[in-house]
C-alpha cells in the first residue's frame, strides 16, 4: 500500500499522457513482484508448516503454498486499490483496517467451530 503511494505521481503523468492503461500497470507490477512473492511466503511455509506438525504429504504442502499464494495475491491487490483511492499514506494506511475488519468477520477466521454446525 505504502509503495504505490510513492509511485503514483509518476503513474498519473504518465497516464495523463497516454503512455499507458490502468490494466497494464497492474497487470505488469503483480507480474514483476511474483519472484518475491513465490520466495518469501515459500520460506514463511518451510518454516512454519512442519513446526505446526501438519501432514507430510507433498501434495498438502503444494495445496497449502497455493492457498498462501492466492492470500497473498489478494492482499497485495487491496492494498494497491486502497492505495489507488487515497491521496495521502497516512490516510491509506489508517483506512485499511476499516476495510480488513469486516472481512474477516465475515469470512470466517474468528468464528468458533463448534458453532458453525
């Protein structure tokens, strides 16, 4: 979130002047910080996984990598839309949480099992 906000001077000049669209800029920086976002979520698994004492099974693993991944993808793509809205970091960044909240109340991380069924 805080990078964009750097970067988003520069973004709207060269938008202005018709270098390029907004799909493309997104589409070219999630690309280019894939390499990133394979290494360090992989290390945060190698680490945590089997210190949690999940299944050994390779095939969990790789399912459990996928599903850190594509957290990991929609994160970075709401922090670039929450960026995107706001002029200032400070206000980005104070936001978040407004947002972030609801989600997961309402997605499931703070419900207790026993009441689900």
């Amino acid at each position: 979130m805080i990078v964009f906000q750097g970067e988003k001077p520069v973004y709207t000049r060269e938008r202005d002047s018709g270098m390029y669209d907004i799909w493309i800029y997104a589409t070219t920086k999630l690309i280019a910080e894939i390499p990133i976002m394979l290494f360090i979520p992989g290390l945060f698994l190698l680490i945590t996984y089997f210190a949690f004492g999940l299944t050994n099974s390779a095939t969990q693993f790789l399912m459990y990598y996928l599903v850190l991944m594509l957290m990991i993808q929609a994160a970075t793509a709401m922090g670039y839309a929450l960026s995107s809205v706001f002029n200032h970091e400070t206000t980005a960044v104070a936001f978040a949480p407004i947002v972030n909240m609801p989600l997961n109340l309402l997605g499931g991380y703070m419900i207790n099992l026993s009441n689900i069924f």
